[in-house]
C-alpha cells in the first residue's frame, strides 16, 4: 500500500511531464503527449554459469513522461521514472530525453516510414547493480532506427507493422544492443492491438556465476541476452486519450532473470495551446 501510495503521489505531480517511442511515426504538430503508466515485474529464475537458479525478483517501476512534435519531421521527449526492487527501497530511477527524426512517410506517399533518434539518459547510481532492471552506467547513450509501414486497409481497420533496432553505450562497461518487431491492429482509431517481440544483447566480458547483490557485477560488464513476447491493448475515450494495458513474458535468458512476466497499465492524454 505503501508503494501505491507513492505512485498516486508522482501521477498527480509529473503526470504533466510515453516510455520511449520507437515506433515510425511522430505525433500530431505542435501536440503535446503525456503518459503516466505503472509496471509490475516478477520472476522465479536467474539464469547463471552454474545452471538456472531459483530466486524470486520483482520490480515496481513507475514512469510519466511528456512528448511535443514541434515540426512534421521532428519529435522531443522527457521521460522520468522511480523505481523499487527486490533489493532496493522505492526512489528516484532516471531521467531520460529521447529527438526522434522522420526521413520518411508512408502516409503521405513514400514506401514505407523511416526515423531515427538519440536517447540520452541518467540513472540513479544504486539501481546500476540491480538484477531487477537493466541498467548500463550513470550516463547511457542509446542510438536507434525504426522502418514501418501500413497496410491492409479496409472500411474500419488496416495493420502496421514495423521493427526497431539500437545500440547503446555507457559510461561504464561494454556496449549492448536491442530490437523490436511489433504488428498492430487498429479499428475503428478507437481500439488497438500489438503483438511484439523484443531481444537485448550485451556485450560485457564478464559471466553471472551467482546471485548474490553484493557478487553481481551489473549489466554493463555482462555477456547477457534476453527476448521476450507481449501483446498490448489501447482503448481510445473519445478525444479525451488513451488507456492501454500490455503483458509480456521471457522465453529465454542468459545471466539476467528467466521466466519473468511483466504487466503494465497506463494512461495518454494529448493536448495542445
């Protein structure tokens, strides 16, 4: 109750301040889009040099983040998070600024939709050696490209479907990368479907051999890897936003948390002057 309570405390303050977007293409000009969303993470396994072993893990993790597209081909992003874990108390996680550029528009007639972005970020130094979170150095630089397009369309609905890709650098530790693979559905521009796939890789020389918090060397020096599946629903209320609530769960590990299932709910809300 104790942590609900904190959550309901930041959604009030920030909530005018979307984790990150990735996907190929922007906002409306000069909107703003805020998002407030809670995720609950758990897991039973920790994948380590000496076979999986039991341990169970959890995260709270709680984001608002506020996005503006001042141009057609320009979009900017402040995102800040709190967090609490199995090995740490609730506080202040990171914050985050994402510029996204559009090089190309399938809705207006170009064959498919390319961006890309910068994300720069800083983290709370305790949750650098958390097996909860993957986190990388007090200052990472994240480097990414998305290509999309839509199609399919019929008198209430058509698909898109779109892919991710990215590299990350710390200022600590060796680099990582990530991708996405998402198709979504979308009727009626009320109710939304995503059926995603998502991978990680990092590229650290260092193995997990237990799971112990003051053995764990944090995921910047990590040989790791994980992929996960997850499907996300969005309602659109009327003009008023979206809620949406998304599940996703690990289908394989290397020296991070197995079998983990993360739920989230969350809310976005467009505005402009």
């Amino acid at each position: 109750m104790k942590v609900i309570g904190y959550f309901l405390a930041i959604f009030c303050a920030v909530s005018a301040l979307p984790a990150e977007q990735f996907e190929p293409w922007l906002g409306n000009v000069y909107e703003f889009e805020t998002k407030a969303s809670y995720e609950f993470a758990e897991s039973s396994k920790v994948s380590t040099t000496q076979g999986d072993k039991s341990r169970s893990l959890h995260s709270n993790l709680f984001q608002a983040s506020l996005g503006f597209t001042p141009h057609p081909e320009w979009d900017v992003e402040l995102d800040l998070s709190f967090a609490e874990t199995s090995w740490n108390e609730f506080g202040y996680d990171r914050t985050k600024v994402a510029l996204r550029h559009l090089w190309l528009d399938d809705v207006t007639g170009d064959l498919l939709s390319l961006t890309s972005g910068v994300s720069l970020s800083v983290q709370q130094n305790r949750f650098l050696r958390d097996l909860s979170l993957i986190r990388h150095g007090s200052f990472e630089t994240l480097f990414h490209l998305a290509a999309g397009k839509e199609f399919g369309f019929s008198e209430k609905s058509y698909y898109r479907a779109w892919a991710m890709g990215a590299v990350g650098v710390a200022n600590q530790g060796s680099c990582w990368a990530e991708g996405e693979a998402h198709v979504n559905w979308i009727y009626n521009e009320q109710h939304f479907l995503d059926l995603f796939a998502g991978l990680e890789k990092g590229y650290g020389n260092k193995k997990l051999h237990s799971v112990s918090k003051h053995k764990f060397p944090g995921y910047a020096h990590l040989d790791y890897h994980f992929g996960d599946l997850g499907v996300r629903y969005d309602y659109q209320i009327t003009t008023f936003g979206k809620v949406y609530a998304q599940v996703k769960r690990r289908i394989c590990a290397r020296y991070c948390p197995q079998n983990q299932v993360a739920v989230e709910l969350g809310l976005n809300i467009p505005f402009s002057f």
